[in-house]
C-alpha cells in the first residue's frame, strides 16, 4: 500500500472498491437503506447507554445534533456502499466544527463512531445471509474492513476539525481575557462607550459585586518564560480555587499569572454583605503546593479599584518567600509598607552607624539581627527571648551590650530598639 494510501479517505475507498468486488455490495447497501431509521434509533440508543457525556451535558441541543448526524452518517454509509459518490465527508467536518462551538469534548464523539461497528457489522451480515458460506465470509469480511475503514475515516476527520476549531476558539478566548484583563488592571475612562459595553457584556459592572487580584508565579521565575509551562501554572491555581466562591477572570500578564476574582457581595442595596471574599480565597491557594509564590489583595468594591488592588497584589507577591508562600496585602506589617514605599531613598539615608553594625552583624553571621527580632516579638521579655533563641540571658545581655557600643543605641530601650529592627529590616529589603 502506498503513503499515499495510508491516509483514512483512501483506505476507505480501497476497502469500498473491495467489497464492490465481492458482488455483495448492492445487497448490503439496500438493506441498509430500507432498515435506515431503525438502525439509526438502535445505534442511537447504543451510544447515550454507552457514552454518558451526551446525556450528561447540560445543553438542551447535544442529543438532536447527535441524531442527526447518525441518520448522515448511516445515509453517507449507503451512498458510499452503492458507489453513487465518491467519498464526500464535509458532514462530519460541519458536526465536530459545531461540537468544538459549544465545547462539547472530542472523545465522546468518537466513542460514538466506534458504537458504529456493534450495530452496523450484524446488519451487513443479515443483508448476506443468503449467498453461499464461502461468498458470505469473504462478503462479511470485505464488509468488516469497509466499516472499519469508515468509522477511521469519521474519527480522523471529526478530529482534525474539532481540534482546529477548537484551537481558534481558544485564541478567540486567550485575546479576549488579554484585552478584558488590560482594562480591568490599567484603569479605563468610564465615558469610552467600547470599553463599558465590553465590561458590561462580561458581568463587571454589576454594583453588587466584590473584587480581589491574584498574582502567582514559579519559585523560578524562568519557567514563566515558556508559555505551555506558565499556562499549566495559570490552569493549576484556576483548578485549586475551584471550590471558591466567585467568577475568575486567569490570564498570563507581565510574566505572572494573574487572577481577577469578582463575587456578588449582597442581594441587594437593602441587604447586609457578606464576609471578606480574601478569607476562603487565601485558604485556597495554600493547596496550590510549594512551586509558586502567591499575593492576594484586599476586596475592593468596583472595577475602577482593581488597578489598586493589583498593586496590593504586587506588594504583597514581593513579600512573599519560599517559607511563606501566600501572603495577604492585609497581612503586611506596617513597617514593611513604609520600607517598601520608602525604596532607595531611605536607604541612602540610614545613619552612619548603621554600616558598623551590619559589619558586626555579618562577624557574628547574623545573631545580632536574629537576636533583636526575636527580643521584639517576644515583647522585649528576656527569658522568653533567651528560650527561643536556646540561649542563657547573660548571652543575651553580652549582645546587648555589643549592639550598644556599635551603634550608640541601647536595645533594651523601645525607641531604640524600634530604630535597630528598622535599619535591620531595611538591609533585608
């Protein structure tokens, strides 16, 4: 058999000019043809008991579609057998293109094609029934590798088609959450008619609905450079907030993935609302594991707030850490807001001890810093301190006393203290 010929149309075709040959062909072609609505009912019946996504799925329209294109399918059958045509498919070219439009997956259809051959093939046989044993087996034989032939045929084009189309929907889709996700991060003038017909069409505008921003992205930035291994991250934490209230709008945006999370937040203007959209939202993402860093904004009540809740979504993504995965725009300390917004300014301008002390710091390979957190979070309590730190206090006092003569500030002074941990906190930054 030629290349050529490896393709499903023309070993179709092959298989038809062989049963031809056989003299059975007309027989089994006018059987068909006169048993056409029963066999299409049986074969109907076959597939929603064998292949449950057509009665399963929700749309009213999936089982007419699907009787429709096996009365084509069986009448195709017949045409071909008799050799009135040539091979002409464009009907299962125009049924998977229809199935890709209302996302109806690929794999049930052609489950339903292989149902073909358990009604079909006993129907050939019947129509040969007649003829001698020896031509009735080469018959049946042409006749099974004709159905085979078809049924290949049928499952290679329905795929090709529902593939293509559904690819063209999904890049439909992708700009469309692209452009939709731009207006919703980078403001928009409430006068653009376009723009708010665009939102209004997507559900955005709805006075009753709470917003939050996501942000995500690999413990290795790099792999947000491929697109199929950033969009597997996206469709990951888009499966995980699953069972969270709320629509999400996931895209990829500047090397993040990025989640705009919108919830009806009261019935109506009359009604109280309900608690924080975050709460459930951060509960959530804790099971995305630890591959990504994650920052979840505060809740904001309108779509022109988005733009800030991206950026609490930002700060927060650059607070977080491999220790600390998901991390609140509400759960920032004050003092890291202040570091944050102050940048390199208020690094220019630390006080001229500060660099004697990170020396000192880095000789005792950072126990000075750690020492001065744990004595603050430990409400500058000694004996706790010196318990966590797994140390005895006049440890302690001896640091104390080293941090005083580097830096001319007493620890155990709240003022001072405060100052220490800010300039500490500063080089961390």
């Amino acid at each position: 058999m030629s290349a050529e010929s490896t393709h499903p149309v023309a070993c179709l075709e092959e298989t038809l000019a062989r049963l031809r040959q056989t003299g059975a062909s007309d027989r089994a072609a006018r059987h068909i043809a006169e048993n056409e609505a029963d066999i299409v009912e049986r074969l109907r019946r076959l597939v929603l008991a064998n292949v449950p996504a057509f009665t399963d799925s929700a749309n009213p329209q999936v089982v007419p579609l699907l009787t429709e294109h096996l009365r084509e399918v069986v009448a195709m059958l017949v045409i071909l057998v008799r050799g009135d045509s040539p091979v002409a498919l464009e009907f299962v070219e125009r049924y998977a293109k229809t199935a890709a439009e209302q996302y109806f997956p690929l794999e049930p259809i052609l489950h339903a094609y292989r149902c073909c051959m358990k009604v079909l093939l006993p129907d050939f046989a019947d129509a040969l029934a007649g003829n001698a044993d020896r031509e009735r087996e080469n018959a049946v034989t042409a006749a099974a590798d004709c159905l085979l032939a078809y049924v290949d045929a049928l499952s290679f084009i329905a795929a090709e088609h529902h593939v293509d189309r559904s690819r063209l929907l999904a890049d439909v889709a992708s700009d469309q959450r692209s452009e939709l996700l731009s207006i919703l991060l980078g403001g928009y003038d409430e006068s653009d008619r376009r723009v708010s017909r665009v939102l209004r069409d997507a559900g955005y505008l709805d006075r009753r609905l709470a917003f939050c921003v996501v942000l995500a992205q690999s413990i290795d930035p790099s792999e947000m450079q491929h697109p199929a291994r950033a969009r597997r991250l996206g469709d990951h934490v888009d499966r995980v907030l699953a069972g969270a209230p709320g629509k999400r709008l996931v895209d990829i945006h500047r090397n993040k993935v990025t989640i705009v999370i919108s919830h009806v937040r009261r019935l109506s203007g009359w009604s109280s609302p309900d608690g924080s959209l975050v709460e459930p939202i951060a509960e959530q993402l804790l099971k995305v594991g630890p591959a990504a860093r994650i920052g979840v904004s505060n809740d904001v009540l309108s779509t022109s707030q988005i733009p800030a809740a991206y950026q609490q979504a930002s700060l927060a993504f650059e607070v977080s850490s491999v220790g600390h995965r998901v991390v609140r725009f509400s759960d920032i300390a004050l003092q890291q807001l202040m570091l944050h917004f102050a940048g390199e300014s208020f690094r220019r301008v630390l006080p001229a001890w500060s660099q004697r002390f990170f020396a000192a710091d880095d000789k005792s390979r950072g126990q000075l810093t750690r020492t001065l957190r744990v004595y603050a979070d430990q409400d500058m309590n000694v004996l706790k301190t010196a318990k966590q730190l797994k140390v005895h206090p006049n440890t302690l006092y001896a640091r104390f006393e080293k941090i005083a003569s580097v830096t001319g500030r007493d620890p155990r002074r709240f003022w001072s203290l405060n100052e220490l941990v800010i300039v500490s906190d500063c080089r961390g930054n």
